[in-house]
C-alpha cells in the first residue's frame, strides 16, 4: 500500500469516475485501475463497485476511505513541516449549516490570523456535506444544527462515521420573517399560525434521509414549501412573499442587518448547535480558535435573555 494509492482511491471517491480522476491526476484510466485493484487484493476487500453505469463505493470502501483521507493529511502536514520551504501556507477549512453568525466568526478568524499564512474554506452546504466533508478531511471543522427531533439519529451517524460532536449552546426554535411580515410584532407564533405563508427550506440532497433536514421539522408537515439552495435567495424569497424560516439565527437579535427578524415558535422542541470534528484527529490552534470565539458569541446571546 502506497501514498500514492491513497490519493488515488480517495479521489476516485470524490469524483465516482475513473476517466476524471486519471484526467486530473495525469495517469492513464489503465494505470489508475491497476493500481486500485492491486491494492484492493493486498487488503482483501472490495473499495468500489463497477458496473455500467458507473462506481459506487462499497460499506468497506466507505471505511477504509475514512482512514486513507486521515493519512493522507497527516502525511501533507509532515510535509509541509518537514519538506516544507517555510512558505507553503497552512489551511483551515469550515463545512457548515447555513448560519449567519457561523460565517460572521469565520470572518473574525481570517481577520486575526490573515492571508499571508493560511488559504480558508467554507462550505455552506448540505447535511451530506458537511459529514463528508468532516470524514474526508476537506474540513476540519463542521457546524451543525441538531434538534431534539433528530438527536438521536445523529448520535448513531456520528458513531458509524467515528465522529465527535460537541454541543455549544441549546436554543429555542424561532422563525425568520421580514420585518414587514404581518406577524412581525409578535412576541411568539405557533407553527399553525405560518401555515398560510410559504416556508422556505433548504434543500438537501435527493438521497439524504428526512431528519437531515437543517430546519425543526418533527411530525409537523410544512403546508407551503418553497425549496432552496442558496441562503440569497432564501431572506429575498422570505421578504417579497411574506415567508419564514425556521431555526436560531441570532435568536437574541432584535433585528437583522438584512431586515428580518426573529419571532419564537410555540413548541417544546429545541435546537442544539455544536461543532463536528473527526474522533481520531487533534484540533489545530486555528481550530481552537474558532471554537472559542464560537463559545464566547453563544454566551453572549444567552446573556441577553
């Protein structure tokens, strides 16, 4: 088993496709399948599927891809260490829910430790994502918004995907509504009182399971749903059709800088926000950092309750 194996069977997994992995990695489709398949009798598994209509990665390709992606950046931070001509920057990289206030603490990062030693990645994306991201080691860290509906699902993917998930700060449930929206001034609104505004979710990937849903969803079913990508087009679709969005946001914040605001939700659910990381990986100081700016905003807002 080689270094270079591991690179290759990790990007064969991003792109489920032989023909563009040899492409960008500049090796012939010959030369990469061999090399895939050599290593997969010297394990005694099977990594992926190959049928006609393409590859599919395997429950034990799955696995060893975990570990292959750990090596991997273990083995770039030994050679940026050692190999290193003391100018390769260093990278840190955030996968993240749509949060407003998660972006805003990632900004006050890329402030403090600046351009000239560290390249940044977030990602705003899917549930999928952001567990891919985290078990892939695209991203150190991942956000997370997990309510008391699907806390116990979580638990059981953060176990089979050897992930630790630290809670920062549990929320009620509020929703986002234009401050023009008629039920703007309200102190608190039931889920049954939305029911004639168009709900706006984000949308995750066709085979993601229900509970990956980012938004409070239990055994409420949403009347009006509009679907989205984009967080953009989410508050411009909520301010020029009277529609909300469920989650924290800056629950304590009167207002938004972008003209919403938040208004409680009558329930007995609630909403835990916390960081992933991989289980068998040490935080970097940069990591830490953010973790701490994180919990210091969260104790703010809970102080303005």
């Amino acid at each position: 088993m080689t270094i270079a194996q591991l690179k290759y069977v990790t990007e064969v997994a991003k792109t489920k496709s032989i023909n563009a992995t040899a492409h960008s990695l500049y090796i012939s489709q010959s030369g990469l399948s061999t090399a895939i398949k050599d290593l997969e009798e010297e394990l005694g598994i099977t990594i992926f599927n190959r049928t006609n209509r393409g590859i599919s990665i395997t429950r034990e390709g799955e696995t060893f891809i975990r570990y292959a992606s750990n090596v991997l950046l273990q083995y770039k931070l030994m050679e940026d260490k050692y190999f290193g001509d003391g100018n390769i920057k260093k990278s840190f990289s955030v996968s993240m829910h749509h949060s407003t206030f998660a972006t805003k603490i990632f900004s006050e990062i890329v402030k403090e430790y600046g351009l000239n030693d560290y390249e940044y990645s977030l990602y705003e994306t899917t549930t999928k994502n952001v567990l891919d991201n985290i078990v892939r080691a695209k991203s150190e860290l991942g956000i997370l918004y997990i309510s008391s509906f699907n806390r116990e699902y979580y638990e059981r993917v953060f176990k089979e995907a050897n992930l630790f998930f630290e809670p920062l700060g549990t929320f009620p449930v509020c929703a986002y509504v234009g401050d023009k929206h008629p039920l703007a001034d309200r102190k608190e609104i039931s889920l049954e009182e939305l029911e004639e505004y168009p709900c706006l979710l984000f949308d995750q990937d066709e085979n993601s399971s229900f509970y990956f849903y980012e938004e409070i969803i239990s055994t409420y079913e949403y009347k009006n749903v509009i679907r989205t990508s984009d967080r953009g087009t989410t508050l411009a679709l909520i301010r020029e059709l009277d529609g909300y969005s469920v989650g924290i946001g800056t629950f304590y914040d009167k207002k938004y800088d972008d003209g919403l605001t938040a208004v409680s939700i009558k329930t007995s659910e609630s909403i835990d926000v916390g960081y992933i990381k991989r289980m068998d990986t040490i935080l970097s100081d940069i990591a830490e950092k953010y973790i701490e700016l994180f919990k210091k905003y969260i104790d703010k807002l809970k102080n303005q309750t």
